[in-house]
C-alpha cells in the first residue's frame, strides 16, 4: 500500500513539473509588447500583415512575420480601419490558457494526496510497530528444554555454584523460612564458544521450569520505547508464570554504559530499555521466584547499574576447559556417533589446547563428516586429525601448484622448526611436520603440549623464539637464501621477546619492570603501551633485538651442527608431504647410525631406499 501511494505521488508530481516546465518555456517565448499608438502608426504606414482578437488584446503579425501585442480600448471602431488596409483580422475565445486550466486541478488534487500519503504512511508505520511488537510477545510464551547437565561438561566449577539456584527453584519454601533470599541475576562472561547459553538452558531444564530466552538485541527496535515496552511485558509474563528463568542472551547489546547528556535516538532508546530493565530487576516481590541469567563476552562495556548487588548478584567467569574439561567435553558430543577402536578421546584432548566447547563440537562433526565422505562406518583417528588440520588452518589447497624450488624451501623451513623443537629443552613435543598448504599456511610445524599450561619459564620462551626462527636459520644454513616465509614466524618472535621485556620482567637489565598495561579488553585480550621516556622506549628496542638476535644465533649453532639430520628430514617431507613424531625419530636414529658409520648391532648402515621404505 505504501508503495502504490508512494508511486501515485511520485506520477502527479512529475505532471506538475513539466506543467512547470510549459509555463516557464511560454514565458521565456513570450511576445514583445508595444503601444497601441504604435500599432496605428504601423497600420498607417500599411505595416500590418494580420491581426488576431482576443477580447481586448490584440496579436499583431508584421509585413516580416513577426508578432506584437498591444491592447485596443475600442475593438468596434478599429475593424472597419483594418479592413480597408487589408488586413487579415482572426478572432479566438477568451478562455484560459489549458496549462492554467491543469495546474487549477492538479494543485489541490496534488495537496489532497499529500496529506493523504503522510496520515497513510504514519498509520502504517504505527501498524507496522504494532505488527512487530506482536511478533515479540508471542516469543515471550515459556519454553521447556530437556537439556541438563547431562548435556554440559568442562566447567565444573559453574556447575557447583549453580546447584543451589537449582534447589532454590525446586524447593523455594526450604530457603525462604529461612529468610534466605536468591540471587536476583547470574551474569555469565567468557569468550565465544564456551558454553554459557547451554549452561543457562541446563539450569531451566535441571530445574524444570519455564524458560524465557531472548537477545539483547531483541528489545532495541528504530522506534524509541518500543525495546522499554518489551522488557515491561516480559515481566509481566514471568510474574505470571513463578518460578521460571530468564535468559538475556549477549546482555552487552542492551547493557552497555549509558552516554552522558544527550545523544541520539538510538542511544536515547537503548538507555530507556536498560532503564525498564533496572527497574523492573528491583521491582520483584519477595515471593517471587524470578531468576535472570545473562550471558556476554564483553562484561567490561556493562553498565555499573547493572552489575550492583541486588541485580546481579553473581558473575561467574567460563574459560576455555582444561584437559579434563576437553575430554569430558569430547565424550558428551561422541555419545552421539560411533568411534573406531583406534581413537583415543584421551588424546585428542590433550592435543586441542585451547579449544572451546564449540570448537570441540565441530571437531567432532567435522571428523563425522569427513569419514562419511569415504564411506566409513565408523570415524577412525586420521578422520579427527584431518578435521583438526582443518579448523586450526583451514581446507587443503589440493589446486594450489607451486614449483619444485619453492617446495624444497618449504620443506626445509618446516624441516629446520621440527629439528630445534626436538633439540632444544622445555618445549612441547614435537606432533606432526607438514608441507600441504592449507588457507594462509605453505606448511606447518606442529607441537603438542603434555598438559596444559598456567605459566610460562623463561627457558620456555626462549625456546619458543628459538623455535620459529628455526625455518630463515634453515633456509640460510641449508640453502643459503632467504625468503618471505617467515614473516609470520618473525611477528610471533618479536611479540614473545617484546613481552618477556616489557610485561614479564625476563630481562637482567630492565628489570623487574612492567611497561605495558591492560586496556578495554576482558581477561587480557588487549594489551596498551605504557608510559615511559624515550631513553627507555631505546633500551627496550635494544634488549628485544639481543633477546632475537641471541635466539637466532642459537637456532643457526644447532642447525649447523645437525645439518645431516636436518637434510634427510628436509628430503623425506619432499618425498612424503607429512610426517609424524615416530617419523621423525625414525629418521634421526638412521642419520645418527650414518654418521657414525655403524649400526649398534654391528650390520650395515642404513641407505636412503632403506629409510623410506622404514616411513
């Protein structure tokens, strides 16, 4: 309806326009004018071609064709003069002109329309809101979900804290003769992915009670106090139905800090729903056993209000799992699908530091569908390496063609990482060598820790370092050249360094000193310069370059000293792409026996055909 008004407006406009556009081309050709004094002295001197009356006016055409207008005052007493100078005489009507005659209709049909189209549009507008906030209020209708804690695994320690909320909704008047009175809100923050809106739907299910979810972008509409309406009728629905739970989902959304003074419609809005929301968090009746969780991973842009005891009274922080954690985690979701005998979730576990719930979720599907594209029945462990490969960096670049020059510095880059992370001490074993391109990767040296860490040596660090400038240092031991592809190994060094300088206190001559501080971030993420002189930034600059230049050194000692081992690891990853850590020690233990020329048992060396067909 609003497009057909808007398209009639739109036709009658133009129409007036180029009505517009007539009248003013008319009067731009409009006639020059002369005197009628003038007009008998032209037909005096038999000037006068032809003349045309209408009413007063006179249109005169000269001997040349050109045309005058004038007025008569006395049109009878003029024909008979005309006439007998032979002057053609033509009469026209009176009437308006028909371009008078559009603009007097289209004019006020015109100024109808308009009023029509904004009272139209504005009723519309007001049923489209009312349409929308229909939709919303239907999804205000309580759920029931069937997850419970069955379902949740890697974070024990929230599940502790919650099995109180849990009895508090299943037995209210245990708590409540006591005068004990329940946590208002229970704020979860953590990253993306680890599991804070399947925690919150385990509650409801563990406690069986009616479940209310929304977004924090649910309540913020382009209409201010529509969101502010929302919250009241959500409330109103949950007082309705006690006890129950609320859940906010990305709370940050609604909850965000309010700006000072004023500001714009959008921020007006969004602080009149976080004003609705305070409001009605403090309005609860004492028997009324409304319970609100909200999830964000961004709690440091929360509003103080919202955070105060009374409205959340808990904040319950959900990491990353540890080991424990992946492995309870992993069993959860491989409940669901049948495992080879040679898969070991144990060791899966220990193998995706780092990973959240979500990642191990699609690790586990990912592997599922991997096996069932090569028509397995069951998904074995090369099904979950291969999907590990893939989330941590991405698809195999099967079409990629690169040379045989590129690929053997390729091998021996990776070759030179995998020889040092073997060498060097406090470093995670050495998992799997790779020169299979994947996403951004040409290849990748794989380590995997034993268990996870809290904290880091320096010994470690220094490893570390030592390790990603293994690939230049094997490139120009090896090779004699270098090449772009330890940009990222640089970046990842240079941060380290920089770190063990200014933020850890690892340097003999700055000190124990902390040059850098947390900002805007949530449990670190962002990390800002500090305040320090120029003399100091120069010392730091310096202590990084001898921290990189002393690793580098290191890595170029051991590479050269073991540059056999480092070759025929280079030359097998040519000969089979990958290789894994049994692999690897295979090689190494047939390059010692070379070198010495002898094998322990006292039988011949081991040749290359020997060592492949070994792998």
């Amino acid at each position: 309806m609003v497009a057909f008004i808007r398209a009639l407006y739109i036709l009658v406009l133009v129409g007036i326009l180029a009505g517009i556009v007539v009248l003013f081309w008319k009067m731009e050709h409009k006639r020059p004018t002369v005197s009628f004094n003038e007009f008998l002295v032209s037909l005096e001197n038999n000037e006068v071609a032809a003349v045309r009356f209408k009413g007063g006016n006179i249109v005169m055409v000269d001997n040349f064709g050109r045309e005058f207008t004038t007025y008569s005052p006395d049109v009878p007493s003029l024909v008979p003069r005309l006439l007998e100078k032979n002057v053609v005489v033509r009469g026209e009507s009176e009437q308006p002109s028909p371009v008078w005659n559009l603009l007097g209709v289209v004019i006020p049909v015109l100024l109808v329309m308009t009023a029509w189209y904004f009272l139209a549009s504005r009723q519309i507008r007001k049923d489209e809101a009312e349409e929308v906030d229909k939709e919303k209020k239907f999804r205000f209708a309580p759920s029931t979900t069937t997850i419970t804690f069955r379902d949740v695994a890697g974070v024990p320690e929230a599940k502790e804290e919650l099995i109180e909320i849990i009895d508090f909704l299943q037995k209210p008047k245990k708590y409540s003769k006591l005068g004990a009175i329940i946590p208002r809100g229970i704020l979860f923050q953590g990253p993306p992915g680890t599991g804070k809106t399947l925690l919150a739907k385990a509650i409801a299910g563990e406690a069986g009670v009616p479940f209310y979810s929304m977004s924090g972008s649910d309540f913020v509409e382009m209409f201010v106090g529509v969101g502010a309406s929302r919250v009241r009728d959500l409330f109103r629905e949950a007082k309705k139905n006690t006890p129950c739970i609320i859940f906010i989902d990305e709370i940050d959304a609604v909850g965000g800090h309010r700006a000072a003074g004023g500001s714009s419609s959008g921020q007006d809005e969004r602080g009149q729903t976080l004003n609705a929301l305070l409001v009605e968090m403090d309005g609860f009746a004492s028997d009324e056993t409304i319970i609100i969780l909200a999830a964000t991973n961004r709690p440091d842009i929360l509003d103080p209000a919202l955070l105060r005891p009374g409205r959340f009274d808990r904040q319950i922080n959900i990491l990353p799992p540890d080991v424990k954690g992946r492995l309870e985690i992993l069993k959860v979701h491989s409940r669901r699908v049948p495992l080879g005998k040679d898969v070991d979730l144990e060791n899966i576990a220990r193998g995706t530091p780092g990973f959240t719930g979500a990642e191990l979720a699609s690790l586990v599907n990912e592997a599922a569908i991997i096996a069932g594209r090569t028509n397995k029945k069951n998904i074995e462990s090369t099904d979950f390496e291969i999907a590990k490969d893939r989330i941590l960096m991405g698809i195999e670049r099967k079409g990629m063609v690169i040379n045989e020059k590129d690929r053997r510095t390729m091998a021996y880059h990776e070759a030179g990482h995998a020889v040092l992370a073997r060498f060097l001490p406090e470093t995670d074993p050495l998992h799997k060598i790779s020169i299979i391109p994947r996403g951004r990767a040409l290849g990748h040296t794989q380590q995997l820790p034993m268990q996870d860490r809290h904290s880091y040596s320096r010994e470690y660090l220094l490893s570390r370092i030592t390790i990603l400038l293994g690939g230049r240092a094997a490139e120009e031991v090896a090779l004699a050249q270098q090449t772009t592809g330890a940009e990222d190994d640089f970046q990842q060094a240079v941060q380290i360094a920089t770190r063990m300088v200014c933020r850890w206190g690892m340097d003999s001559e700055i000190g124990p000193l902390s040059y850098a501080r947390e900002e805007g971030g949530f449990l670190g993420e962002q990390m800002a310069g500090g305040v320090y002189s120029e003399e100091t930034a120069r010392l730091i600059d310096s202590r990084v370059k001898k921290l990189i230049g002393e690793c580098y050194d290191h890595a170029r000692e051991i590479l050269t000293r073991e540059i056999d081992f480092l070759r025929e690891l280079a030359d097998m990853l040519l000969l089979n792409e990958s290789l894994d850590k049994e692999e690897v020690e295979i090689i190494y233990e047939c390059t010692t026996r070379k070198r010495t020329g002898r094998q322990e048992d006292g039988g011949p060396v081991p040749n290359r055909k020997a060592l492949e067909n070994t792998i």
